[in-house]
C-alpha cells in the first residue's frame, strides 16, 4: 500500500474561487506571516496582484476549509489502517476527495459505531451468505445456501431467519456505500420538495403567524433563505411540521443500478428487499438529516449576508461631524432625557424634561430645553426615534421655532441598540457614575456626530437590520459581523487621539488588549504626536505597528503624511518624491497640481508597483479623506405622527433601516416601519432588494394599505403606481408609557431675551 500523496489547497481554492494559483499562495504566504485582510488588501496589492477584501476573505475561509479537510482526513486515514483495512483504492479516494461530505461517507463503513441489526448477523456468521447477496451469485438458490446457516444456538431458527440477518447486513452495507448516499442526496436537492403543515390539525390560520405555512410545498432547489427559515423556527416554536419528499421509486432503481442487482440471480430477490429496507429504516433519515443541515448551513450564509450588508451600510453611514450636540432619549413616564456633547463627542452635562404631561409641565420642559440649548449652543439635536420619538422631535422644533434658532437641526436617529450599550461593560467604563438613559442619551448624539465610531461600542446583532438573526448559526453570524465592522473601520480610519478602546480595538492588528493600552499610554503621556510613537506602548511591537499603523491618523501632528493613509514604509519614498520636485513635504501632501506632476514610472521598482503608486497619489492628492458620503437630513412629515395618520395614497419620505431578501422595510416616522416588497422596490425587476436600496438610504414611498390591528404598513417607491404588496407580519409591541411623572414646581428663569412664558401654545 502507498502513502497518500501530500495534499495542496492551492490548486482547489484557485480553481472554487477562478482566481489565479499564485495570487492564493501569495495570499497564503501574506497569512501566514502574520497580515491582516485590511493590511493585506491595502497595502500588498503587487504581492497579490489587486485582489480585494472580499476575494481575500474567501481565499482565507477556503484555506481554513480544507486545513479543516485535510486534518480531518489524516485522522481518518489512521483510523482505517489502524483497522488493517486501508486497501490503495480506498487510499486514493480519501486522498484525493475535496468534500467533507464526501470523506465522511468514505468513512462511515469503518466508523465505530454502535451494535446493530447488522453486527448481530455477523455474530451470527452470517457474512458469508450476505456475501452471495451482494455478488448476486448465479449458482444455488438462497433457501439452500440459508439452510446450511440454522444454528439453535446461535438462534438462527430457520432458513428465514438467516436470509433475514443476511439481508440486515446488506442493508447497513448499501446505506453505509458511499455512492448510493451521494446519489440520494444529490435527488433531494435538484428534484425534492420541501413541504409543511400545522402541528395541530384545527389550528386557526387566522390566530397564527405561520398561516402561509399551513400548506406550504416548494422545490428544495428554488426555495429562499428566508421561507426555510421561518418554517424552522414554526417547528422550533411547535406550530409547523416539516418534512422533505422525493420521488421514492425512481431512488429505489437506480440504487439497483448501483448495487449491480442482476434479474437472473437467484438471490436478486433478497437484493430488492435489502435496498428497501436500506432506503427506509435507515438512508432516508439519515441522508434528509444531512440535507437539512446542508440547507440550514445555506440559509444561514445567505441570512448572515443580508445581515452584513445592511451592518456595512448603517456603519458607513454619512456622519454630521465634528459638531457640538444635544442628545434626546425620548420617554414620557420617565421624561426625556437630554445630554449636551461637545465636538468630540465629550459629555458636557445633563437635563431631563417632561413635555406633554400637563400644560404646566410642557411649559416648564419648553424653559428647560431652551435655557439647555442656549447654554451649549448645539448645531444639532438628535432625537431618539423610538416611543414619543416624533413627539419629541416635534417638541424640539417648537421649542427652536420660538428662540429663532433657523441654523439648528433636528435630526431623528435611529435608537436600536442604544439601551443594550447603556447596559455594557463599555459603557460602565465609560460613564460610570451616570444612568442608563442618559448614557442611552449621549449614544444617540454620538450615533448623529459619528455613526460608526458609536456604534462599534455595541453589539452588531442588537441593530435590528437582520433577517432571522437568532435562528442562524450564532458562531458564522459573529464572524461575519466582525469582518464587516473591521472592514468599515479600517476603510474609514481612525483618529489615533480621540478614539475610544472599542473603536481603536478593529483596526487592523491591534484588538482589545492593545486598544486599551493605547488609551492608557494616551491618558498619561498625552496626544501621540506622530505614529513612530506607538512603538512606546507596552506590548506594541513591530508587528502589530506594520499592520495598524496606515489605517490610524493623527491630524495637526509632526508629519503631515500621519494623517494620510500612506504607511510608514513609504514615508522615505514620498520624501524623496517631494525632493525630487524642489518642494517641501508639507507643501506636497494635499496639493493636487503639485502631485499632478509626480511621473510614477519613475519610482516604479522591485519593492513598489504602479498599484502602491497610484495609491500613494491620490491620497497625496486628499489626505485622509473620509470615504463616506456627506450628510443629509431626512424630513418626516409634521402631519404623520402615528399609524392613524396614514391614507392609502399618501406620499411620504422614509429611511430605510433593513433589508431582507423579501424587500426593505422603512422608517417613515410613525413608530412602525414599513414593508416595501421587493416588487415595489423599483419599476423594473429585481431578484434582491440590494440591488435597489441599502440601509440608511432616503426614500420617496407611496402608502398602499395601512392595517391598524395588525401594525402593517405596505408601501411602495415604484413611480408607475405599483399595486398591493405583501404586508409586513407582526410588529414590535409598544411600551406603555401612560403613567404621569411627578410634578415639578420649581420653574427656572426663561433665558435672557424671552417673554415670562413663551411656551403657553406648547
């Protein structure tokens, strides 16, 4: 017997992915020195000939597949030889297979396994007459030869009784041959049904969310992540049944086929029925188990997508920049609670107001808010958009109407997640000595100058832009959601100085433990003034430096390329670039028609390609530019406050805060979002809803049909006029907030320049 051959990924992660064998051993080779996918992307696109970070994502997720594969096999392979049974066919077809599947079912003949109808025949000592099934030998007939196995003793009673474990055998052989399951599961996925049912067979289709479900059928091929997982989770909750069919007949034949079952053997017979009881008793359950977690494994991939790119859009979305503002956690039992920041985002001080109660109260509330905004000057105010969110919005506008404040926006922020960061270690550490509203508070305003730096603080799957998000695989879900908040981080940059731990912890090769320690040394020894120095932290050593130091600036520094993403490597370069044209580098970095003229097949080398080049320019050209788009406020209609204000017809500007595979649902300012199916998405076809729109774009909807006893709101953004769509199912329950805060007859003085009581209209 020879040894298996030494195997390759290359070649296979080339040939899944089309991308050339020596962009992936390169690739490879990057990885294993230790690069990260932001730095190998960045700044090793001659090494790997201009791959992107999704390409290296997958050239990474495919090495780690058939690592796991190959490691895998070996243990295999010593199982089987252990055995004495590693034949060289056998050798070569685990050494040379690519599929997990695959190897497993090449194993599960040799697999230990429990005692079985099977293993008893074989005490028995009936293999040899198992052995004449098998072979479909054309001499004897099966009672003669089954006579020849009656031993009392070993409870073999009759001839039946032998031909009956001489079958169990062939049964377990047939189910356990490799082929035969690949065929099987191969007929489930290009022509089975998956189909459902109710648990109960008087369960009402009105009363249950699962009601498009309680006659459900759909080719397992065709149907969407998202049906498959709601049937999941309605036979999770106990509502639905589901089952998958094939065409059971046409398997049983060409597993005949398979088998080599020759109509003219005698014992072609006892080979028919020792396929059907295989097919039956024990490869229909156990090959619809893999089917099923083959489908979850898909559902779950395409539902994590949906996710990640809905994350990604809410991440880059434009921030209002560095601007001094006031943040408002709307509430009404608890009142409002409003927090003033400064241009870095530092928490300034605190009030809590309580409009709407009383005349008296809102009055007070409007003095409150107004002496609150007069004493910080803010250039925005966000508004959490959650219960009383438009109220309060409403409120705010009054409240500036009246100060003649025209220059201050009110801008509706999106507050999922804000209470799950109030609650965390992050924000504990942060503000220790504050409530939990009003670290809620602050996070809203940071989410308005910032929507990224605040919202690496939180959990990716407390934002409510995922489809099924607890139902996927949750250890896929979080791998997929960091890639994307290490991705948008490093795309964007960040600022070394003002940067909190959770956000310097993404860039690329630093993590929590040296975010900390960056912070630390930060606190003690005061702003870094150019990147060499955080080579003085503890633990940061060269590594670590190479990897992170391109996507951090500092700006005002000792090095104006510091707050460019140029990396430190190239800083020598650049400098002789500068001396070449006669000009200083200060003058050089940010000049367009200076850097216009640098001739890049000059400096073109061995070390340096005409892709880092061309990257060096144009950031030389706008350094540090934020890649994100710039900000624009979204205006809800004054006159659409609840659900109750809606009209069929209506015409509304909405944002668009999640998109699934069935459509995009939308914030229109009423507490409720919006469905727009994916056939009122846009005029012409589509097959995914992110072909039309992302997380955070503004919309121009249409109200199709608003249900009040459900919470449904069906929308549209087709300009032909569209037509009824789907409605949205369920809908978040509303707090009640009825309750009364106690009163306050403390009034404030009005601020300087007011009436005694300009709020009386309030």
């Amino acid at each position: 017997m020879s040894e298996a051959p030494l195997f390759d990924p290359v070649p296979f992660v080339s040939k899944d992915l089309q991308i050339g064998p020596r962009q992936v051993e390169a690739v490879a080779r990057l990885f294993a020195e230790g690069g990260t996918v932001p730095f190998i992307a960045r700044y090793r696109k001659e090494a790997h000939g201009n791959l992107d970070e999704v390409q290296i994502l997958n050239i990474q997720e495919k090495l780690t597949y058939y690592n796991t594969l190959e490691s895998r096999r070996q243990t295999i392979l010593k199982s089987i030889d252990e055995q004495g049974k590693l034949t060289d066919d056998l050798l070569l077809k685990i050494a040379t297979t690519t599929s997990k599947t695959e190897l497993e079912d090449l194993y599960l003949p040799y697999k230990p396994k429990r005692r079985t109808r099977a293993t008893i025949a074989k005490e028995k000592g009936l293999e040899p007459l198992a052995e004449l099934i098998v072979f479909q030998s054309l001499e004897s007939d099966p009672a003669t030869e089954a006579e020849k196995f009656i031993n009392a003793e070993k409870e073999v009673a009759s001839a039946e009784d032998a031909l009956a474990g001489a079958r169990d055998i062939v049964a377990e052989q047939v189910s356990e041959k490799a082929e035969v399951r690949a065929l099987i599961r191969e007929s489930y996925f290009k022509t089975g049904m998956i189909a459902s049912e109710p648990v109960k067979a008087d369960a009402n289709p009105e009363t249950s969310k699962y009601k498009d479900y309680f006659d459900f059928s759909q080719a397992i091929a065709e149907i969407p992540s998202h049906r498959y997982l709601a049937i999941r989770r309605g036979e999770t909750e106990g509502e639905l049944r589901r089952k998958l069919i094939i065409d059971t007949d046409a398997q049983l034949e060409r597993m005949k086929e398979l088998c080599g079952l020759n109509p003219a053997s005698p014992f072609a017979k006892e080979l028919e029925l020792a396929i059907q009881d295989a097919f039956k008793r024990m490869l229909t359950l156990s090959v619809e188990i893999d089917v099923s977690v083959e489908m979850k494994m898909k559902a779950d991939r395409a539902a994590v997508e949906v996710f990640a790119k809905n994350l990604r859009s809410l991440l880059l979305a434009a921030p209002y920049g560095e601007k001094n503002v006031i943040g408002i956690d709307p509430g009404l039992r608890t009142g409002c609670k409003c927090v003033a920041i400064d241009a870095t985002g530092k928490y300034l001080d605190t009030i809590t107001i309580y409009p709407g109660q009383s005349t008296a109260q809102t009055q007070k509330a409007g003095i409150d808010l107004a002496n609150f905004i007069d004493k910080f000057k803010p250039q925005a105010i966000a508004v959490g958009n959650g219960t009383a969110g438009r109220e309060t919005e409403a409120f705010t506008k009054k409240v500036l109407s009246l100060m003649k404040k025209t220059d201050v926006s009110v801008v509706s922020v999106s507050e999922a997640g804000a209470s799950v960061y109030s609650a965390s270690a992050i924000a504990r550490e942060e503000f220790p000595d504050l409530d939990l509203t009003i670290r809620g508070a602050i996070s809203i305003a940071r989410r308005l100058q910032d929507p990224l730096a605040e919202l690496v603080k939180t959990d990716p799957k407390s934002i409510g832009v995922g489809q099924y998000q607890h139902d996927v695989y949750q250890e896929l879900l979080k791998n997929k959601l960091d890639e994307v908040v290490v991705s948008c981080v490093n795309h964007v940059g960040v600022e070394l100085n003002t940067a909190s731990a959770p956000l310097l912890s993404r860039v690329a090769g630093i993590g929590e433990s040296l975010a900390k320690k960056i912070v630390e040394h930060r606190n003690e020894h005061g702003a870094f003034k150019n990147r060499q120095e955080l080579l003085k932290v503890p633990s940061l050593g060269p590594r670590a430096f190479e990897q992170a130091a391109g996507f951090l600036r500092i700006h005002g520094g000792t090095n104006p390329l510091d707050a460019s993403a140029v990396h430190p490597e190239r800083y020598k370069l650049v400098e002789q670039i500068a001396a070449d044209l006669g000009e200083p580098l200060e003058k050089l970095v940010g000049h367009i028609e200076l850097v216009s003229r640098v001739k890049i097949e000059k400096y073109k080398g061995e070390e340096i390609g005409e892709l880092t080049l061309k990257d060096i320019i144009d950031e030389l050209k706008k350094p540090g530019r934020d890649p994100r788009e710039q900000f624009e406020e979204v205006g809800f209609r004054d006159d659409v406050m609840t659900m109750n204000d809606l009209k069929e017809g209506m015409e509304l500007k909405g944002i668009v805060t999640n998109v699934t595979a069935f459509g995009a649902f939308v914030d229109i300012g009423v507490h409720q979002d919006g469905l727009v199916h994916i056939s009122q998405l846009c005029d012409r076809f589509i097959k995914d809803p992110s072909e039309a729109v992302q997380a955070g774009d503004r919309i121009a909807v249409r109200v199709l049909e608003v249900d009040l006893e459900r919470k449904r709101i069906s929308l549209t953004a087709r300009k032909d006029g569209g037509a009824a769509a789907p409605a949205r199912t369920g809908g978040a329950p509303q707090r009640d907030n009825r309750a009364r805060p106690p009163q306050n007859r403390n009034r404030p003085q009005p601020p300087r320049g007011f009436s005694a009581n300009p709020f009386a209209g309030l």
